[in-house]
C-alpha cells in the first residue's frame, strides 16, 4: 500500500518497509505502570490520581516525582526547512520529527512527543509552544527555516522556565566545534588566530560562527558567504540584521576570493560550490567541514586528492568525521533534563563541544568497532569526533552540560555526586546496548 500512497518512488523498498511495517511509523506511547487490576486502575486515574493533582497544585516541584514531565521532551517543526529538502510542510515533516523521537530515546532515554505545527507565523508558534510549556521538560525545535527560527527560538528562551534548543541551529554546531577543537589540537594553530569562511548563512551557518566566535575565533577573521557571495560591510542585497553581525570590511566578493590563505572551511550550503583550485588556495593544513547533505559542498574524493594535508568531515556516514547531530542534542538534553535547567548556555553547549573533544582523545572500545562493520578508530586526522554508537558519550557529554548548567546557576537540581551520576547514566543505558 505505501508505494501507492507515496510518491516517492525513488526510496528504496527497504526505507519505505521501515517506516511502514509492521507498524505505521517509528514510535509509540507506552504505560510505565501497570494497569491490569481495578486496583490499578483506581490509582492510574480515579480516584487516586487526586492525591498526585493535589500536591502538584500545592507545589510545582512535585511534578518532577509525580509526572513524567522531566524525562519529556517536545519536538516542534513546521517543516518549513526539512532536513536538505526545503519547505514540504508540516506533515511531511512528521517523519523527521518521529525520527528525532526514536534518536532521543535510543540514545539518552529521553521520551517525546513529536508536534507537528500547520504555520509559518512565527509568533503563532511562540504561541503555542508558550502554551504548552506545563506538559515538557524541554522544547526541541527542528526543521523551521531562518531568519524566523531565530526569533522564535530567541523569544521562546526569554518566555519559557524549560531548555527550548533549535537543534538546526546548535546541533550541527556543537558537533562541528568539537570537530575545530580536535582539528586545530592535530595541526597546531590557535583558535585565536584562525582565517575561517563559511558558506552558507542559514541557521546552522550563523550558529556555527556565533559558537565560534565565542570558543576564541576573531570576528574579523571569519568571512560569511550566502549565495550572493561574501557578506561585507556595506552590502545592500540579501541581508537581515542576523547576517549583519558578521559583516566584515573586506575586498571579497566571492567564495573563491574568501579562501584564498583560509584555514578552515565551513560549508552548510549545497554541493558542489567549492572546487580543488580553492582547496589548493587554502592555508597548509586546512580544515575543511563540507556538510550539506546528501552531497558535499566538494566530494570527498576530490578534497582528499588536491590537499593531502587537510582534516575533511561532511555530514555522511560514509566517510571519516561525520558530523552528526545524534553526537549532541540527545545528550545535552539528558544533562539538561537531569538537573531541571531552565535553559542551555552557550557555556554549556561549549561543555559540550569540549567534552566530546576530550572523548575522541580516548582509546575507542571493541563495541564500536563492531558497530561499524570491525573497522578500526584512533584519535587523527580521520577521527576528530566520537562515534554516536560510543556508549561513553552519554558520561562525557551529559555530565558536562549538567555541570555547566550547575556553575552558571541554571540548574534547579542539585547533583552532588557525579561518580554516582555517571553510574547511572551507565545503569540507566544497559538496555539499549545489550
């Protein structure tokens, strides 16, 4: 029925069996209690539930042991920018969204409802999301296209006592911070004095340079590009006041021009916009981050045939360095969760990046290896960030973001013990890894 159904016939049988069989979808609701006596049923709904509606009424902080309110977290798109495929509406997004769903459980426990939005007006969403703080933990936005993911990320921070995080915007972030860190320790610059362009001023672009800019990187030696070319001062065309933020007093006018004697390339744009000849115009040891997906900004096989000396990630599997959003958003959310945040820092999205560097660092155990097919991993210009099927990143990162979140006053929480923590998260893990 569903190659009827859909008009996607160019997915392979087995994608579209996944989704479909034996089952519609990839996730579902299931009771933590049991319900198979009256006795439990009274104390599921009436009249026992009274008991927990009471003491939450008294005192808010009873929904935490009570509810599952802090291990839930809301996924929201409008899907007006799904993954590499633009603006296919909201319920073509649902997909997506039960995916992120699957991704948040398999790999921190995290639960979800998946929200699907029928509106691309931003203060409608800020609206509704607002509304429904009472029933989350956490807010995840994903697939809502710049400049208004932004502003509704921005305003629903400011609005809501519960982490809102776009994970467009941060995600591919974080992951890709991790990335710089381990990659400028391997070729010896310094974060302070490195020449970055990036293609591609989108969310993910602007939220990049922004975590950059806070991690050490100059303002003036990062150069932005759009499809217009360079973002310079002065420029008319294209712009809104978040691309004006990295607008830079310069004589470039195109990408070619831009990575002449740059050290590192960002690219969250399309593919094929970036040629060997402006890989060979790179500075020695280039860092090179081509992620739009499917297909980078230059193939993989071109990059590594005209520099030898460069670190190459892309957003594939298939390649060395995948920067990966499942390295991130489960994890930092886990954190989050675990200490009742109120919202995620930009220190604890840097605590997140730094922790993951510190990861990679790390001998990487067998059960990777296995994961991905008995191939071998060690720290090097091929392996600059973990694997997602690394059971050690939940520790690394989760404990990090819920320590940042305690230093900076965020937390409502209090962790005291972080062995006891880390055992926990282990404990809590077993089941998925089994």
């Amino acid at each position: 029925m569903y190659k009827e159904a859909c008009p996607m016939t160019d997915f392979k049988d087995d994608v579209l069996s996944y989704h479909s069989f034996p089952v519609a979808g990839k996730v579902e609701v299931m009771p933590t209690k049991p319900c198979q006596t009256a006795d439990d049923l009274s104390m599921a709904y009436t009249p026992g539930v009274a008991l927990p509606v009471k003491a939450i009424a008294e005192n808010s902080e009873c929904a935490k042991t009570f509810t599952s309110r802090q291990n839930l977290v809301g996924v929201v798109s409008n899907g007006t920018a799904i993954l590499g495929l633009g603006n296919l509406g909201p319920l073509a997004s649902k997909p997506v969204m039960e995916g992120k769903g699957v991704l948040f459980k398999r790999f921190a426990d995290v639960d979800v409802f998946d929200i699907e939005l029928d509106t691309e007006d931003p203060k409608k969403i800020i609206d509704i999301v607002k509304t429904m703080e009472p029933t989350f933990g956490g807010i995840n936005l994903e697939d809502i296209k710049a400049p208004e993911c932004f502003e509704i990320e921005e305003t629903l921070i400011e609005l809501c006592n519960i982490p809102v995080f776009h994970d467009d915007q941060h995600g591919t972030a974080i992951i890709c911070a991790a990335g710089l860190i381990s990659a400028v320790d391997i070729t010896g610059k310094k974060m302070e004095e490195l020449k970055v362009v990036f293609n591609g001023a989108g969310a993910a672009g602007i939220s990049c340079a922004k975590l950059f800019v806070s991690m050490g990187v100059k303002y003036e030696n990062l150069t932005m590009c759009d499809s217009r070319g360079v973002i310079y001062k002065g420029r008319e065309a294209g712009m809104n006041k978040y691309k004006d933020i990295f607008a830079v007093d310069t004589d470039a006018r195109t990408l070619a021009d831009a990575m002449v004697g740059a050290d590192v390339f960002i690219g969250v744009s399309q593919k094929d916009v970036v040629s060997q000849d402006m890989l060979k115009s790179m500075a020695k040891d280039p860092i090179v981050f081509a992620m739009a997906n499917p297909d980078p900004e230059i193939a993989y096989e071109d990059a590594v045939a005209a520099r030898d000396d460069l670190i190459m990630a892309t957003g594939r599997s298939d390649y060395p360095n995948q920067i990966n959003n499942v390295l991130g958003f489960p994890f930092i959310f886990r954190g989050a969760l675990d200490v009742g945040a109120t919202k995620i820092s930009e220190g604890m999205k840097i605590a997140a990046a730094r922790a993951l560097a510190e990861l990679a660092k790390e001998p990487v155990p067998e059960s990777v290896a296995k994961a991905y097919g008995g191939k071998s991993f060690s720290y090097g210009r091929e392996y600059i960030v973990p694997k997602p099927f690394d059971p050690r990143v939940i520790e690394y990162e989760a404990v990090a973001v819920a320590k940042a979140a305690m230093d900076e006053g965020l937390a409502t929480n209090a962790i005291e013990d972080w062995d006891a923590y880390r055992d926990a998260l282990r404990k809590r893990m077993e089941k998925f890894w089994k």
